[in-house]
C-alpha cells in the first residue's frame, strides 16, 4: 500500500515538475493560435514498443487544461506495433500542443524501460527465473521506472534503502564481517529481507551460515554459478548479478539461480520514438 500510495503521489509530482521546467511563465508559440480553435490529436508510435505512462499523460493533461479529452487505444503494459495509433486527443489547440513535450517524454522514456525489459523477459521464457531491476534508475525517476520495469514483466527489487537490506563489500568492512552485519541487520528489523552480496565461495559459505535471505552472486562466471547453485541446496534466494546482457542472460538463467538483476534496464535506454499530429481543427 505505501508503494502505491507513493507512486500516486509522484505521478502528481512529476506531472507538475514536467510543466514547470517546459511551459515556465507560459507557452509564447502556442499564444499564436487562436483561443477559441479547437484540434483533435493522435500519437503514434513509430517503431515496436511496450506503453507505459498512460497515468502521467493523464495527468499532465488534467493539470494543463480540463477541457481537453483523451482516448486512450492502448494501456501500459500492451505491446504497440510501428506506427500504430494508440491514443486519440481533443480540446483546445492551445493546450494540446503546450502539453505535447511534458506528455511524450514521459511516455517514451518509460515505454523504453517496459520495452527493454519484454526483451530480457522473452529471453528467459520458460526457465522461472524473475528478472530484477536495480537502483540505477534515472534521476528522479525511480518509482516510474520501478512501475514500468513490471509493465514490462520484470520485478523490483528494493525500491530504495529503506525496505531491504542488501549488504556489500563495503558493508561487510565497515561491519566486521558477514555474520556480524546480518546479525545487526535482524536486530535493526527482523521484518526485513537480508540480502548479502558475496563475490567468493568463502564468503557464499559465510552468508549461507549467517543466515541470508538473499544470495546476490556478483560476478561469477557460469561454471561458478553451477557451483553455487549446487552449494545452496536451495537454503537461500540464489540472485545472479554483474555480467548480464542479451548475450550472457539466457545462460546465465539456466545455471539454476533464482533470479537474475540488471542496471540495464533503466540505464541503458534508447527512448521510443513517438509522434504527435494535429488531425483536424475547429472553431467553438
């Protein structure tokens, strides 16, 4: 319920924050048009992708002018074909064209984050391995690309520092030692998941007598991940991380782990080329 209640929250923020930084004082090319002229819109999508953002455009439109309707064809979560029609727009010209950057931003941003997660999802069909993000999410942007990562078919994993623990290297130094940080961790909040992650099968063994929930294996090579599995005997969530691409992830998925984590999918993003058109105008 608070990652709901949270990711409303932001949608609200977000919507505001895109108006800002773009309309400012207000929209001086849009003053051209006429006040009383009135357009319907469509957007399409030039290449294949998977929508996500019909909630901010919603938004942003409900805040920019209330007059303006939208149709939509699609919802998150669908999978678009190149050029496909897949949301209709009516109200003033002015506000359509004011509210056009905030609205396609935001939707071909986090549409290429649900699209590049299909992709790695589609790769690892059949093996019940969960594909995970992470917290290398743009700036600002982490509940959105958190909520498009499922609309893609992924998972999250901890949201922010703040409902799980995931203990590090650095962690682990800091701490004294694997055995002593999960031991503190349990104390600080049994309610938690502890995840630790290990880069050696020493260290594996020493989360696995800790305790831990989690298992992130950072880096391993295949043959290890074998192993590891192996080691496990299915006590503790075996995550795989580090080294994961289109290339590695299938085989990665069929060593046996439980799920598997990518930066990729937030990260790296080639956004998806979308496109507004005017259709037809009228006076009212």
């Amino acid at each position: 319920m608070h990652y709901e209640n949270a990711l409303a929250d932001e949608i609200r923020a977000s919507a505001a924050r895109l108006l800002a930084e773009d309309v400012g004082p207000g929209d001086i090319t849009a003053q051209l048009i006429p006040e009383n002229q009135w357009a319907t819109a469509t957007i399409i999508t030039r290449e294949p992708a998977v929508l996500c953002g019909v909630a901010w455009v919603d938004e942003i439109f409900r805040r920019l002018d209330s007059r303006v309707t939208l149709r939509w064809q699609a919802a998150d979560g669908d999978t678009l074909q190149a050029n496909q029609c897949f949301l209709e727009l009516e109200g003033p010209a002015r506000s359509l064209l004011t509210g056009e950057r905030a609205a396609l931003n935001m939707l071909q941003t986090l549409s290429a984050t649900a699209t590049s997660t299909r992709h790695y999802v589609d790769l690892i069909e059949g093996t019940n391995v969960r594909l995970l993000d992470t917290r290398k999410t743009l700036p600002g942007m982490r509940l959105a690309q958190k909520y498009a990562v499922t609309c893609g078919g992924g998972h999250n994993h901890r949201i922010g520092l703040w409902d799980a623990f995931l203990i590090k290297e650095n962690h682990i130094a800091a701490c004294g030692g694997i055995k002593a940080a999960v031991s503190q961790a349990r104390k600080l909040a049994s309610n938690l998941p502890v995840e630790v992650e290990v880069e050696t099968f020493e260290e594996l063994d020493q989360a696995l007598a800790a305790g831990a929930d989690i298992i992130m294996l950072d880096n391993f090579a295949l043959e290890d991940l074998h192993v590891a599995v192996e080691i496990n005997g299915g006590r503790a969530t075996l995550e795989a991380s580090g080294n994961v691409g289109i290339s590695t992830l299938k085989a990665i998925a069929d060593t046996g782990v439980d799920c598997i984590s990518s930066g990729a999918l937030t990260k790296d993003l080639k956004s998806i080329d979308l496109s507004m058109r005017i259709t037809h105008t009228f006076d009212i």
